[in-house]
C-alpha cells in the first residue's frame, strides 16, 4: 500500500470556479512561504527541504485553471505520485501516495485547501492528526480567520479519534 491521502465529494459535481480560484490563490500564497523543512507524515524526512516541482518532479508545479499538478523533486528522490486535480470535472474519489516524503506537507495543506473552500469536499488520509497538525497549524496561521463549517466538519470527522484521547 503506502502513506496516501484520499479525497472526494460525498456527491460529486462540477467545481465552481470562484471557489477553486480562491482555493488556488491560497496554494500559490502558501508554496511560496512554505517552511524549508516540516514534520508531517511523522517527520520521516525531516532533515530534508520541502520542495515542490511539476508532475514528474522537474519543472514548476502548475497551479492553475483547470489543473492543479504538483509532486516532490526527483532529483533528490523525493518524488513519489503526483498530487493531481482537474478543475472543473468531476471528483467522485482520488488519492496520492507519498510515502511521507516531504511533499506531503503540501499535499495537505493543499487539501486542507480545498476543504475550505470547496463546499462538500472532504479529504481522509492514512495520518493521524500528529502527523497533520504541522499542516493544519500552518494553514490556520495563514487563514485562521476563514475556516468554513465544512473544513471543521472534516478535521473533526478524520481525527475525532486522536483528538479525544489527547
């Protein structure tokens, strides 16, 4: 199997464009003050820099209408699958495997994201809540102050487990 994360609509339908634009404004405000190094995913790589690179983990991520298309830098090893979504189709279920490489940190952040913004998007992952409080710590940091219903639904719902028994 592997360290994935999943994502879906609990109905699916077609991605708004006013949402998934501010959803894009916050991935591109967040790549570019991402911390050098983070400890999500267990903090397995560490003492290695989070850097985030096209699909195949070479060129830029591409974060835009209609694609959202990003991976961790294969020079380095520290590719694993593409976090991938296509704007304006349809999502009923997808995921990404990344063997808790640093990209990870991204991967969340980024759904967490989507969550926020995108009404009916929910994200679950093979984590606990340790291994996604550096994400989601990060992303209240940087819009605290316009988490939805939706995305507190979400959390709660994926880690009301380990958060009871803290």
């Amino acid at each position: 199997m592997g360290y994935t994360h999943y994502w879906n609509y609990k109905e699916p339908k077609t991605i708004d464009a006013p949402n998934s634009i501010k959803a894009l404004k916050e991935m591109k405000k967040m790549l570019l003050h991402l911390p050098s190094r983070c400890t999500t995913a267990g903090g397995h790589y560490e003492n290695e820099s989070i850097i985030i690179k096209d699909g195949v983990g070479k060129g830029s991520p591409v974060l835009s209408v209609p694609e959202i298309l990003f991976n961790g830098d294969a020079s380095k090893g520290l590719d694993h699958e593409t976090f991938a979504i296509q704007l304006g189709s349809r999502i009923d279920f997808d995921f990404c495997k990344t063997a808790r490489k640093p990209y990870d940190f991204f991967v969340c952040v980024c759904l967490i994201s989507l969550a926020n913004n995108l009404d009916g998007c929910e994200f679950s992952s093979d984590g606990g809540f340790d291994d996604w409080k550096p994400a989601i710590d990060f992303y209240n940091d940087m819009f605290g102050d316009s988490i939805s219903d939706n995305l507190k639904k979400v959390i709660l719902q994926n880690f009301e487990k380990d958060l009871v028994s803290k």
